[in-house]
C-alpha cells in the first residue's frame, strides 16, 4: 500500500470492491447488481482515502490532522447521500425509500469512514514495518562501519609498535633484522587477509599470538623477560573474531615488559572447552604504567569490538595492583 506500489492499491480496490458487494447483496441475492452498485460508488470511498492519506503526509500537527480527517470524512459522506439520494436509489432500488437527511445518513458517512479506517490502518502497518527495516538496516550498517574503524584502529597501532621494533634492531645491526622482517611480513599477510574475515580458528589467532611473541622476544635479552604461556585447549576449531585475543599480547608488552625497568613478567592462559574461552594475559607493572595501561586505545577499542560482536556472550575484566596488570577475555557462546 506504499506511496508508488500501483499493484498494491489496485489489489486492494479489487478486494474492498468484491467483499462488500457479496455482503450487500444479501439484501436482495442480486450479486451483478451489487456488482455495479458498488463500482459506483467507489470513487466517493477512494477519493476520500486519498484526501486522507494526503492530509496524514502533508500536515505535521496532529490536531490539524485530526480536524481535516473529520471534515474530510464528513463531507464525503454527505456527497455520497446526494448521490444516493437523487441518483442511485431511484434507479436501482425504485420499491425503496430513501430520506435526504436523517438518522440513515449517518451510515454513509460510516461507509466512508470504513474505507478510509481500513486503508490508512494498512497503509500505516507496513509504514511502520517498512521504518522498522530501516531502523534494522541502519543499526547494521552502524555496527559493521564501527567495527570496521575500531579494526583499522587496531591494524595501525600494532605496525606502529612492530615497525618501530624493527628500527631499533636495524640501528643496531642486528642479525635478528632479518628474522624480524620475516615474522613482520606474516603478520601483516594475516592482518591483510585472515582478520578480514568474520570468523577463524582459535588455532590461527594463537599462532599468530604465537609469531608476535617470538618477534617481540627478539628486543629483549634472556634474563630480562620471562613469558609462560599455558594451553588447555579442547577444540582448536573454535571460531572466534579475528584479532580479538591479539590485542591483550600486544598490551602486555607495550605497557608491561617495554615500560618495565625491572626483568618483565608475562603469563598468558588459554582455556576453551565445550562453548566457553577464557583468555587471560598478566604482566608485571609499576603503578604508574598499570595507570597508563587504562587510556590506550587498545583494550577501549577491544572491549568496544567485544560488546559489537557478542553483546552479553563476551565480557572483558580488568584486575591491577602496584605490580602487575591483569586483563581477561571470557567467552560463552
């Protein structure tokens, strides 16, 4: 019944048309006759509902809008009785009487008040249905382009941290250059290609957590950081995000271990079984970097991404002391 479906409009004629001359014409059994009846007096109802539905797009207060329906309704009603009165009546119902004004006349404005009730009540059904799509439609596209701007947010701080990795070695001519350079062209293949798509393996983000590691161990010496990292994982098909476990690595280094004057310590713990995942990172901290640690864009960006993706399935938690940091992915599909 929307502004521009001819086919809907034309049906819904046909129908109103057919309908109410089967029930008319129990008055008499004469269905043909009713046929033409009702034929005739159709453009009174159509004319009425578009009046109306004009009225309903075009004036914004709803008292002006009430007020013009009344009139509107009214007035056709009052022509349609003309109508009947010195035309339709005396030639097809000559045995009937009819009287000009009265208590009778209330029904013809009724029939037009039927009409345009009906009309405007289906015409406003799939208007709201329509806005709802919409509003649908909208959140979606909303959700996609800022997950998108959160990935992109996420994609560049991390080459920042790694590029600037790799400069730091290459001033020194290290011989771990190379290897670094290596480690960085399959993390980019995978931030080009693999986070792209909606879902991967819990398989392929650990091993991708696992090339980051062995490039950021390459900064330090030996007896200045000690990682752990401790796998329970039951199905390593699971499907999660892309690049969501990758960000708390990249923090527990860049707030953890980089900042730390003293020997870093990092513990990574992966645990999925059935539908659930828990991921958690702890790394040793002073006070004032376990502060810092909360305005990065990194873990805000994550939890955004977190709440996007999962809603209520996927929670982030946050523990911190004067010495460490502790940050913790759970997930329940």
């Amino acid at each position: 019944m929307m502004k521009g479906n001819k086919w809907a409009h034309i049906i819904f004629w046909l129908s109103y048309w057919l309908i109410f001359s089967f029930i008319n014409s129990r008055y008499d059994g004469d269905f043909q006759k009713f046929l033409l009846v009702e034929a005739m007096t159709l453009p009174f109802k159509a004319g009425a509902v578009y009046l109306s539905l004009f009225v309903m797009q075009q004036t914004k207060r709803p008292g002006l809008v009430l007020l013009f329906l009344f009139l509107i309704i009214a007035g056709s009603g009052l022509v349609y009785r003309l109508f009947k009165y010195y035309w339709l009546v005396p030639k097809y119902f000559p045995e009937s009487t009819i009287d000009l004004w009265g208590f009778r006349a209330l029904y013809d404005i009724l029939d037009i008040l039927m009409a345009v009730g009906v009309f405007i009540s289906i015409w406003m059904y799939q208007l709201n249905q329509k806005q709802l799509r919409e509003t649908e439609s909208l959140k979606s596209e909303k959700l996609i382009a800022e997950l998108t701007a959160l990935k992109n947010q996420i994609h560049p701080h991390f080459l920042f941290n790694t590029i600037n990795n790799i400069y730091g070695l290459a001033r020194q001519s290290s011989a771990n250059t190379a290897p670094a350079m290596l480690k960085l062209s399959q993390l980019l293949r995978f931030v080009l290609y693999e986070s792209q798509k909606p879902t991967i393996t819990l398989e392929t983000e650990l091993n991708i957590i696992d090339d980051y590691i062995e490039l950021e161990k390459l900064r330090f010496d030996e007896d200045r950081l000690t990682l752990q990292m401790h796998k329970a994982v039951e199905n390593p098909s699971f499907g999660i995000a892309p690049l969501l476990l990758f960000p708390l690595v990249e923090n527990a280094f860049k707030h953890g271990a980089s900042e730390s004057i003293f020997d870093g310590k990092i513990e990574i713990h992966v645990f999925q079984s059935g539908n659930r995942l828990d991921f958690k990172v702890k790394n040793s901290s002073s006070e004032n970097i376990v502060r810092d640690t909360q305005k990065g864009i990194g873990l805000s960006n994550l939890k955004r991404q977190l709440e996007l993706i999962y809603g209520e399935k996927a929670d982030l938690l946050i523990e911190r002391s004067d010495t460490y940091f502790c940050a913790t992915i759970k997930l329940t599909l």
